[in-house]
C-alpha cells in the first residue's frame, strides 16, 4: 500500500475518517440533513421580504456555519498508518557517478548541485531526521557510506542499483529498516535488473522511494557511443576504426572527426549526421607511423550548444611494437616469374618470413629464406609439429603428387584445426579434385574437360579468351576489403586501382563456394552466370583460405614505375591477413573492448601444446606494469572447465596503458619465445557508459518505487517526499489518529462563512 496524501478528501475516499466521540458518520450526515432542516425552517418567515435565490442563499451559509462547528465538537480523525519517530533507520543513496555532473537542468545547473541543493541545504536532510535514523550512502558501481557533502565526487564510471540496493539491506541488516531513498538520475548500465531486489524490499514491507534527477530527453547531445579498432597491427598496415556515434539535435549536420597521435593529426574526416537517436557508424582508416604502442585520441567536434562534452572524445591503444615475423611455408612447382615477384614483394617486410622450397627440375629443390640448415631439408613436412610452426601456406603451380596422403590431411588439419591460413596461386592441378586441398579452397575444383570450349586452357595460352589480357574487376567487398587497400580514400583507393596495368591469363575453376566471398573478379568472362573469380577467401574451420587464379600480377610491379610500390602493398596485405589468424602457442584476451578506473580486468590466456592443442598442466605466471611503472606478478589459475585456458582478475586504479607479460614456466625449455611467453598491453581511459543514453530514466526508477510500495517523485516535487514516507505503511509503521478539528484551515473556512453571513444579511436588511 502506497502513500496517500492526509486530507479529508482522501479520508472520505478511503474511509479512515471517524470521529473520536463515537458518533458514526452516517450519523453525522443525519445531524447535517436536520441542521439544514432546521434553518431552512428558520427562513420561512424573515423581518423584511426577501427573494427565493437570496433566502436558499442565507440558508445555505448558515447549514455550512453550523456544519463546521458540529464537524469540529465531535473531533473527526483520520486512522492511518505512520512511522514510529526515531525508531526505525531510512538508507539514503545518492547517485555519485559522471552522468550526474552533467548540467541540463535550468540556468546550466547539474544534476549533482541539484541534489545537494534539495538534501543539504533546503532541509530534506532535516525533516528526514526527525522521524528517522538516517544512514547516507553514493554510490556508482560500488556503495558506500558517508558522512555528508563532502563525500560526493561524481567520478563513479559505472551505475548499478542494483548493487546499491543490495549494499544498503546487508549493512542495516538486523536493523529496523523502515525505507530507502534513492536519488539518481536512473541511468543505469550495470548487467543486473533492480527490480527483482526492489520487489524482495515491497515482500518485507520495505518502501523504496525514488527521486529522478535530469532531463529525459537530452536535447542538444553529440556523443561517441562505442570504438572498434585492431588491438595487434603489423607494420605499415592499414587498419579501420569503427566510430558509432549518436546525437540529439543535429539531424544532418555535418561534424567533423578527428584522430591524433599526440598533437599530430592522423586522420581527419567530416561526415553528415543521419536521424537524431539513431546510432550511426562510421570507418576511418589508418596507418600507424612508428613501431610501438601508441595511444591514438578520437574525437568529435564540439558544438557550442552541446550539454555534454565529457563524450566528444576518447582513446584507444594499438599495438604497433616490432612482434616476431609470421612464417609462412611457400612450396612452388617451378620458377616461374610469380614466384620471384611474391618473394622480392615481402623481402624488406620484417613482419613476414617467406620459407620457400622451389622445385627447379626433376627432383632438384632450392630453399630460400631457411631460419637453419634443417629447415625443410627433407621436403615438405612429415609431421604436424614441423609444419605447426608455420602460420600460413602457400601452394603455386605445384603437382598433386608431390605429396603423399599424409601431407594431404596435415594441410586440411594446419588450417581447420591449426588455424593457420591457406593460398592456392595459379592453376591448380586437377589431380587435387576430391582431395582435402579442394575441401580447403573457397572454389570448386572441376576437369578442364568439362568445361565450354572458350574456358579451356586458362593460363597455358595466351591466344585464348581466358589468356589474354585484361583489367581487373574489384567486387564490392573488394573495394572496401583491407586486404586491397592501396589508398585509405575511396576515391583514391579506386584510382590506384584503375591505374593497374593488365593481368594476363585466369585458371578457369568451377563456381564459389557458399560463404566465400569474392573480392576480385574477371570483367568479361563468365561461368554458370558467374564472372570468373580471381581473388576470393573463406572461412575453413579455425582458419582461413584464399585463391588467386592468376600467375601475372608480376605485371603489376614490372609494367609500373621502379618506385611504385602497388604490387608489394597488395601481397604484402593480403599475406598478413593470411597468417595473422593463426593462433600462437600463447595467446592472451580480456573481457571487455576497454576498461576505465575502479573496472575489473579480466585476463585469459589460452596456451596450446607443441602439438597445437590445449595445454592443462602448464604453470602461467603474469606480470603487470601498470603505469606508474609498478609490477606485479599474480598466477593464472586453469579453468578446469575450459581446456588449455588460464585466468586472472586485477582491478584497475589508474588511467593509462598497462604492460602484461604471461610467462609459461613450464615452457620455458622450448627454443621458440612465443611458446614461453606472452606480452600484451591495454589502456584504461575516461568512461563513455556514463554519457551514453544519459537522460533521465524515470519509467525504470517508477517501477522500482512501485514494486517495492514506495512513490516517484521528481526533483521539483521531491518537498513533499518527507511527509510521502512518513504516511506510507512499512514493518514498523503504527496505527495512529490524527486530528483535523484543529486545522487553520477549517477556522479560516469558518470566519470567512460568518462574514459572507453578516455582510449578506446586512445588505438585505435583515435582523
């Protein structure tokens, strides 16, 4: 049962009013009906003649004087439910997160001083007081008590009533709680639903009261929402950051957005703002210039008018720091112009080793790019734990029969179980049709003899359609795929491609797989109403593969100025995005996209054996350097649920970039350094939670009051919350009866009667 304000209107309707006399009150209403009776009788005959109207008038007064002075000899009183003073304890908590220094309330004023206002200094606190034991808690995503004022920061990055509410039963526990108030501007971004908790305080008849704080509707906001951005890049790679950006009030304006290095501007973009409420995401491209971690600043432009400024801005951390080359294993048939152009395309590239075993003639091998004398001296691979150290391969122009069944399967197992990353280039020997390898490509292998006539000879001959020259086609995903990035610019990017010079012969496969995606296509050619694909990738179980069904895009780099650099680019991209997905011995995630001060941290490290598998009895330290350059060293305990994961938790106090270092010390006899350990780093940075869907969320703090018997107020008609909690029952209420004879009102109510009487019966010359 809810408040319900003490008047004898609300006393009637509820039917609490008696009359401490013992009259009833139909018995009262029957000494009303003969008291008008007896005036109207009174009336009949009057000293001077008086009209009808006038003499209902008179007779309407007088019944309503001497109504009155009979309500108030029989003392009438409301029974009702009220707090026994000093008795019981009432938990205030006050919100002291970021949202609530925002400043829409009126004159600019914020949320916070509009609190302060209303408790400290107009005397709520005061009039709580005096029925009440009262305990003060803020709270954000964390509770505690305080003693006043001073105590309140607005700094919490997180809101949780929930958690709040919880906090506030376990400390009165034992307590006589008689109610909570809770102010807060309803923004809560916590996990939890407060309202089950509130429905457990309305079972033990424990009232919550809430007072929403702020506009609902923010009118004039530009507010970063969420960034996406490659934690790990290789060098000169680009990479995208995702920016969603909402707004209220700028519906097709144009902004402009920003990304620094320090003071140096990287990235400058302006784009147009779509429908107000409506999260909007825009990509912006970038290459970090130097190899280290570098803590890049996004921001939006902020408009004079714009209430809250604290989200025009925010950081993130990418890792560009020099990282051990990716190994990929590159077995070719012959010596083939391809060949030498692949391999001169990656040379000065330090984040790419290219082992190649080149057949040049009847069993004779040349192997270039070897890290020991060992390496692939007896061929390909014989076993998975020699070819696992690969992170990618690369077959071209190389016969079925080179392998054995054995090194069939390992191929398929490298990519679907290893995850590494696979790429056929050139012509695939038909000899491979239903073997793993054509499981593998995201094409489907099909006899030369099958095919129409104009298809047959693909790159053997230049004199037939599919060997002669062309230019080729990006697809859609094409143009905007990282892999063929020439340009962060569309319209540059698009250029560049134009300028290409002609490939020369496609090795004609049978359609594309579903789920493969085609990135470049033949712009002429087609089969099965299906242009001719020259670049396509697919997802193949943990890993990922790739077809290039050409041997000329040497021409890109021979039909071009010495300087011009296309043709290293594009492998050199598409290379990386091959064996950058392979899993290393170690690898090491976190729990959420970014973190700010007070969050928890939560570490996992995954670590697979030298055969690639999970590993359970390894032994994980982690060291962490935080960044006043403090360290700490903390185990990682396995998670016997998880095989091969390991995890640890720290909470975050300072903001900046952390340094993290898994060490394997079981490992620590492996000769590779990724199989020991592991470094990573993240950044804590402002919050954007609190400023994101920021309003007033008065539907949720209402349902909370409702289900627990509580009342919402507003701040504007929080005055009348004292007298709300003193009426409105909980555990300790107890019946009382409280007089209305005695109110100023009915005495005011009286004498203005007799006067409209006096002065009536004047004007007509009555007695």
């Amino acid at each position: 049962m809810q408040f319900t304000e003490q008047n004898l209107l609300a006393a009637f309707r509820e039917g609490t009013l008696t009359f401490a006399y013992g009259i009833s009150v139909p018995l009262f209403l029957l000494f009303v009906i003969l008291i008008v009776v007896g005036v109207w009788f009174s009336y009949r005959t009057t000293t001077r003649p008086v009209a009808q109207e006038w003499k209902t008038f008179l007779v309407g007064i007088r019944s309503a004087v001497l109504v009155i002075l009979l309500f108030c000899l029989l003392r009438p009183v409301i029974t009702t439910l009220q707090v026994s003073p000093q008795e019981t304890y009432l938990g205030l908590l006050i919100d002291d997160s970021q949202s609530m220094s925002i400043e829409d309330l009126a004159g600019r004023q914020s949320r916070q001083s509009a609190v302060e206002e209303l408790i400290f200094e107009n005397g709520l606190l005061e009039e709580l007081e005096q029925n009440f034991q009262i305990r003060t808690f803020r709270f954000d995503k964390d509770t505690q008590r305080i003693s006043g004022v001073e105590n309140l920061s607005e700094e919490g990055t997180a809101s949780s009533i929930d958690q709040a509410l919880n906090y506030v039963d376990d400390q009165l526990n034992g307590l006589p709680l008689g109610g909570i108030v809770l102010v807060s501007d309803g923004a809560d971004n916590s996990d939890s639903d407060p309202l089950a908790t509130a429905e457990s305080f309305g079972a033990r008849q424990i009232p919550v009261f809430t007072v929403g704080v702020g506009q609902e509707d923010i009118p004039q906001d530009i507010g970063i929402v969420d960034v996406s951005a490659a934690k790990t890049v290789l060098e000169g790679s680009v990479f995208s950051v995702q920016v969603a950006v909402n707004h209220q009030g700028y519906e097709g304006e144009e902004i402009e957005l920003t990304i620094m290095d320090g003071e140096t501007e990287v990235v400058a973009e302006t784009v147009i703002l779509g429908l107000e409420g409506v999260t909007r995401r825009f990509d912006l491209e970038l290459t970090p210039e130097r190899p280290e971690l570098i803590v890049y600043d996004l921001n939006i432009e902020l408009r004079d008018d714009e209430i809250i400024s604290q989200n025009n801005h925010y950081s993130f951390l990418v890792d560009n720091s020099e990282k051990d080359p990716l190994d990929i294993l590159y077995v070719e048939g012959h010596p083939r112009n391809e060949y030498k152009f692949i391999r001169r395309a990656v040379e000065d590239d330090t984040s790419l080793r290219l082992a190649t075993y080149l057949q040049t003639g009847p069993e004779k091998y040349y192997r270039q790019g070897i890290e020991s004398p060992t390496e692939l001296s007896s061929g390909f691979p014989e076993d998975r734990e020699e070819l696992f150290q690969y992170e990618a391969i690369i077959l071209g122009d190389i016969e079925k029969d080179f392998f054995n069944a054995d090194q069939l399967q390992m191929i398929e197992d490298f990519v679907a179980e290893r995850g590494g990353g696979f790429l056929m280039s050139g012509m695939v020997d038909e000899e491979f049709i239903n073997t793993p390898i054509a499981d593998i490509l995201p094409i489907t292998l099909i006899e030369e003899s099958f095919l129409p006539s104009f298809l047959r000879g693909g790159i053997r001959r230049g004199d037939h359609p599919t060997g002669e020259l062309y230019f080729p086609r990006l697809t859609t995903n094409g143009e905007f795929s990282p892999l063929l990035r020439l340009s962060s610019d569309d319209s540059e990017n698009s250029r560049l491609w134009q300028q290409l010079p002609e490939l020369q012969g496609i090795y004609v496969t049978g359609r594309t797989k579903p789920g493969a995606t085609v990135l470049v296509e033949h712009p002429l050619l087609v089969y099965q109403n299906q242009a001719l694909p020259l670049v396509a990738t697919q997802r193949y179980g943990s890993g990922r593969s790739m077809s290039v069904t050409t041997a000329s895009s040497w021409r890109w780099q021979m039909m071009l100025a010495s300087e011009d650099q296309s043709h290293e680019t594009l492998w050199r991209q598409m290379l990386r995005w091959l064996s950058v997905s392979a899993p290393a011995r170690i690898s090491i995630d976190f729990d959420r996209e970014f973190y700010n001060v007070g969050d928890e941290v939560n570490v996992t490290a995954t670590v697979l054996n030298d055969q690639y598998e999970p590993d359970n009895d390894a032994i994980l330290w982690m060291q962490k350097t935080d960044p006043l350059d403090q360290i700490t060293d903390t185990p990682m305990e396995w998670d016997i649920e998880e095989d091969g994961v390991y995890r640890s938790s720290f909470t975050v106090e300072e903001e900046g970039v952390f340094n993290l270092l898994v060490d394997v010390a079981s490992a620590a006899g492996d000769a590779a350094r990724d199989s020991s350990e592991k470094r990573t780093a993240f950044v804590v940075t402002p919050s954007l939670r609190e400023y994101t869907n920021a309003g007033l969320d008065s539907g949720l703090l209402a349902r909370v009051s409702q289900a627990s018997g509580g009342s919402y107020f507003d701040i504007d008609a929080a005055g009348n919350l004292s007298e709300a909690i003193e009426f409105t029952p909980n555990a300790y209420s107890q019946e009382v009866q409280i007089d209305l004879w005695d109110r100023p009102w009915l005495l005011g109510l009286l004498i203005l009667l007799l006067c409209i009487d006096w002065i009536t019966r004047r004007m007509r010359g009555l007695s």
